[in-house]
C-alpha cells in the first residue's frame, strides 16, 4: 500500500507510526522503537518521533540554535556524539510544543541525512532532499516531495 505525500493534510498530523523505527550512528544504535509517532504534512515524507526512553540519551549532546515551526512551536538540537565521529544537529525535539501538537513532548527526530542509517521495520529509508527537512522516504511513500 502506498501514501501520496500529497494527500497529507497542513497543518500537519501526529499519530502512531504502527512499526519499528531504529537509528544507526557510529556502529551503535542510538534509537530503536515500536511507539515511535510520524508528523505527516503536505508535501513531506513523514517525519518519525522516537519516545525519549527508546533513545540513547547518553548520545546526545545540546548543540547551539533553534527553530521556530509555526505548527509544533520551538525546536531545540543536539549532536549525536559517536565513539569516532559526532554529527552536528543531527536530532530535535520540541521541549515545549503548542497545544495541537503535546504529543510530541519528550520525543526526539533524527534527520536521515546526517546518521549512518535509519530503517522502518527492516526498510532503509532515504532522506528527504535539503539540508533542513527530517522526512524519511520508503518504498510506500510516494512524492514529489518538498526540499
């Protein structure tokens, strides 16, 4: 079964993602969950939301900057620090989100593009285009995507 990124409402939708999600950086796992949520909005691979208990906190550090998102409110950053390599701003979350969107509090999104490997269920998925969005693409996912 596929999903036209097209057919995503705006403002954009949380809701469970119904699969396993896993990041890979620097040999080691930093995040693996059967709960993780997707935000789906026009035009945008979903973006996957990994409860705080399921990621490897120790992984991450605070990195400078943040991002206002009209619908979800202020992103905060971190770099993910590996044993032989970090990458910088490769993670956010949302500290405080508006209302519409609480349920993302205490979550954390990788960018595909900026860890070694990122897989729904046994899917390696791609990154969405541009060095700003978080979306992960798989095969069910059809676009033309933003970015």
């Amino acid at each position: 079964m596929s999903e036209s990124v097209w057919d995503y409402p705006r403002p954009p939708c949380v809701e469970p993602l119904r699969h396993v999600a896993r990041v890979e950086f620097d040999g080691v796992t930093v995040a693996s969950s059967g709960s993780a949520l997707r935000v789906l909005e026009t035009s945008h691979p979903p973006t996957i939301y990994f409860p705080r208990a399921d990621v490897r906190l120790e992984s991450l550090k605070p990195s400078r900057g943040m991002t206002v998102c009209e619908w979800k409110g202020r992103a905060s950053y971190f770099d993910i620090v590996g044993e032989h390599r970090d990458s910088s701003s490769a993670a956010w979350t949302y500290v405080d989100p508006l209302p519409a969107y609480r349920a993302l509090k205490d979550y954390v999104a990788f960018y595909p593009g900026r860890v070694d490997a990122c897989f729904i269920d046994d899917e390696r998925v791609s990154a969405q285009a541009g060095d700003f969005y978080g979306g992960w693409i798989t095969a069910g996912i059809e676009g033309p995507y933003k970015g």
